[in-house]
DNA sequence: TCTGGGGTCCTAGGACCC
DNA sequence: TCTGGGGTCCTAGGACCC
C-alpha cells in the first residue's frame, strides 16, 4: 500500500501557522519578483484567481476582496517542509520526499493495521507538530494514490484521507477524475488524449497499450498500467545525484549594461558552484544564458546560450565564476534590454573521482581548501558574507520582494541580513 | 509598469566503432 | 544487378513534475 502525504495549499498554511488571523480569509503567495500566483488558499481559489496567474493582472481583485499577499520565503518553505518530513518519517522508514510539500509513505511493513487509521492518526500528528494541514491518498500503485489524493482534497466529507482498496472504488475514482488531474498527463497530452474522446482517468486505462505506448511512450505505458492496479513505479529511497544544477533569476528591471549582467553572472555561477560542493560533486560541463523580454513584443528579441566544456571537472566557485565570464562575454550583444540570465552546470561526477589532466595548471587542493573555509564562514555568518570581488556588493540586482514574511523559523542571522 | 525557478526522463537521429 | 550487421555515445527536442 502506498500512501501520498500532501500538504493543502502549502506556502499559504506555512503563512498562516505564524499569523492565525489570516484563517478564513483569501490568502496568496507569488513567485520571485513578485511576478505571478503560486499558492493560494480556499479562499482565494473561490474568488477565482488562477495558478500561475501574473500578479499585475489581479490587482484590482485583490484590492476588492481584501486578499492577503505574500512575496514567497523559501527559507520559511524550506524550513517547515522540514519539519513535515521528520514527523512523517517517524511513521515508516519507507519514505521518499517526492518535492517541498509531497512525500511518498510505504505501508508494507506495517502488519495488522487498518490503513485509514492510520493515515487519520499521520494527518492529525502533522497538523498537532507543524501546523500545517496535508491530504493522504492511499492506493496500491503510487498513481492510484495520487488520484486518492486529488479526490481526498476535492470532497470535504473525507476529511483529508481517501483509500482506493477494491475494484469497484478504483473504477469510481478513475471515472471521477479528469484526464488532465492524472499525474504523468500533462497539457500537451491532456490536449491530445480529448481529441480521442478520451475525458477521465478511466477512459485511458480502457485504451489499447500498444496505442499508448507508440504514441506516449513506455512513460505514458506505465502511467496506464499504474492506474489498472499494476504498479510499476517504486519508492526511490535514496536522492540521486543530480545531473544538472541551475542558478536562474529573471530581473526585477530590465538590464542592458555588460557591468551589471557580470555581476549577477557571477552570482549565478557562483551559486552554482556552492550547490555543487553541498552535493559533494563537480561538474564538467557549464551553461551560460541571457535573454531578453518575451512578453514585450514592442522591443528587439535576443536569447543566446553558450555552453563550455571544463578542461577538468570542478566545484570552485573561482574557476566557474571565471568561465562563465568568458561564456558571458562570447553572447553578450549591447543594445538590447536583458530580462533574464542563468548559469547551468551539468556533467556532473562525484567529487572523489576527478580525472585530472596532464596539462592543469591549477593547484587543486588550494582551491578545496579555500572554498572549505569559504563555505564554513557563510554558513555560521550568512550567505556571502565572503564572496569573489565579482559578484560585487550585491546591490544593484535586488528581486522585487515587497511582502516578505519575517524569518520566524530560523536564525537571527538571516533576521538581521533582510532588515540591512 | 508588472509575467518564477529548478528539475527529470525518453526518443530519434547522427556520428562513430569493429 | 548487386553494396552487412551489430553496436555505443551524444545531443536536441519534447514531454512531464513540483
């Protein structure tokens, strides 16, 4: 039995744990800069406003309904999420967290329990510890319990928890669901499955499998083998190592000056390298990217990508600063109002085998050393509190962030960082 | 004026090997 | 007139997830 733990409209309920009068009234979160919706609370989905919908295009709704905003705080998100986990790890060893606010529970081992039960008793110990409200779906394939998900958030009268354990209740599910809430659907297929007459869950699991497979996929295959009962897809127990890391950030301004665009290159990079190091591992491979703004169709268009392969595979913030310089510099074209950049390291390896080269030039050790230090001081003192001269002072790139919640879960330090 | 950020997987096709 | 068979690796593009 695989159960899915939810949390209901997560950054608004890590929101409203610190700040109670916000309960019962429409509630939103927005992205970076402030730019579109990406949580919202019952309240504010009844008033409809939309996912992903640009925050400039609901001021007046905003304003009417009194609606509660918040620029997103990560460090509270990331916190919380935390704590959610813990609490539900003290449940099963079988666990995998699946995304900030999501984790997939195995039940297997659990002999002589009534699943419901317990799921209840998960539910209302997350809610005592955290706060916070999840959902919990329970199923035989993880697809299945995704669908007991949905359905255990869409009807109140469950009360947070749906289990789908017979023939006749899978079938129900599936004919309740559209095909678009189908984990593993999404638009693109969503679109191309209702030119087929194919509307909910259940109408794809009565398609022919070669069908699926020739034009979906074995993905697609496995999708519609998961919601006949047929589970296909297992817990990953361990986090693999990524294969790519990104640093990316759209400007709350637009940029056209090469200074400012290195500075923020610099930064990107050089956030890169740090994640890289947190993982324990180097990259060969390096991406450097600059576009300008899509949505203004009245100013010149211009995106460019470099990509630069590393002489030896590497998590030093120096050496990756100063390529993705270089790669900067190889794009850059003036005259044009820049919106976005980023910096995306890939070829990644563990950072115990390193294949050095004959001809490096580099004092290595040096290097790990140096960037040990480094990343010990930022730790205790704040992010950058040390940094390369490049990524300069840090000023002129700041993210419109105008409804930022205090830092109530962690250290003063960071307190004392957003108050400078 | 204002439109997020960070990932994964699969397939087809081309280049290459013996 | 006729021109093999069996592989690997890499990349771009397209789908998906939160």
């Amino acid at each position: 039995m695989y159960a899915l733990a939810d949390c209901n409209n997560f950054y608004v309920s890590c929101e409203k744990v610190f700040n109670p009068s916000l309960n019962g009234k429409p509630v939103i979160v927005l992205s970076n800069n402030d730019g579109c919706v990406v949580s919202r609370s019952n309240e504010a989905k009844a008033l409809g406003i939309k996912m992903g919908e640009p925050a400039f295009k609901i001021v007046d709704l905003v304003e009417k309904n009194n609606v509660a905003v918040f620029s997103s705080n990560y460090v509270l998100y990331g916190d919380m999420s935390q704590r959610v986990m813990n609490t539900l790890a003290t449940f099963t060893p079988d666990i995998e967290i699946y995304s900030i606010d999501e984790a997939f529970l195995k039940l297997h081992t659990l002999k002589n329990i009534n699943f419901l039960d317990y799921a209840y008793k998960i539910r209302n110990t997350i809610k005592r510890y955290t706060g916070i409200p999840i959902s919990i779906g329970l199923a035989m394939t993880k697809t299945l319990a995704k669908v007991a998900n949905h359905i255990a958030k869409k009807n109140p009268k469950y009360n947070g928890v749906y289990i789908i354990d017979s023939e006749e209740k899978r079938i129900e599910a599936l004919k309740s669901i559209e095909i678009a809430d189908i984990w593993g659907i999404g638009r693109q297929y969503s679109r191309f499955l209702e030119r087929y007459k194919v509307k909910t869950g259940y109408d794809f699991t009565m398609l022919p499998p070669n069908w699926v497979k020739q034009k979906m996929t074995v993905v697609g295959l496995r999708t519609q083998k998961e919601l006949s009962g047929i589970p296909c897809i297992d817990l990953e127990y361990e986090v693999p190592r990524k294969k790519a890391i990104c640093t990316s950030r759209s400007f709350a301004n637009m940029v056209s000056d090469l200074n400012t665009i290195e500075e923020a290159i610099s930064y990107f990079a050089s956030s890169c390298a740090y994640k890289l190091r947190k993982e324990e591992s180097v990259a060969q491979l390096l991406m450097v990217f600059i576009r300008t703004n899509f949505f203004r169709k009245d100013l010149e268009q211009y995106a460019s990508v470099r990509t630069i392969t590393l002489p030896v595979p590497t998590n030093s913030s120096i050496e990756i600063v100063s390529y993705a310089l270089y790669a900067l510099k190889s794009i850059y074209k003036p005259g044009y109002e820049y919106k976005k950049a980023g910096v995306i390291v890939s070829g990644i390896s563990p950072d115990t085998q390193v294949q050095t080269s004959l001809f490096d030039d580099i004092d290595r050790n040096k290097h790990n050393n140096l960037m040990k230090t480094m990343d010990m001081i930022n730790n205790k003192y704040g992010k950058n509190t040390i940094r390369l001269a490049a990524l300069g002072c840090g000023r002129r790139l700041k993210m419109r962030q105008e409804k930022i919640s205090p830092f109530y879960t962690t250290r003063w330090e960071d307190i004392i960082t957003v108050k400078v």
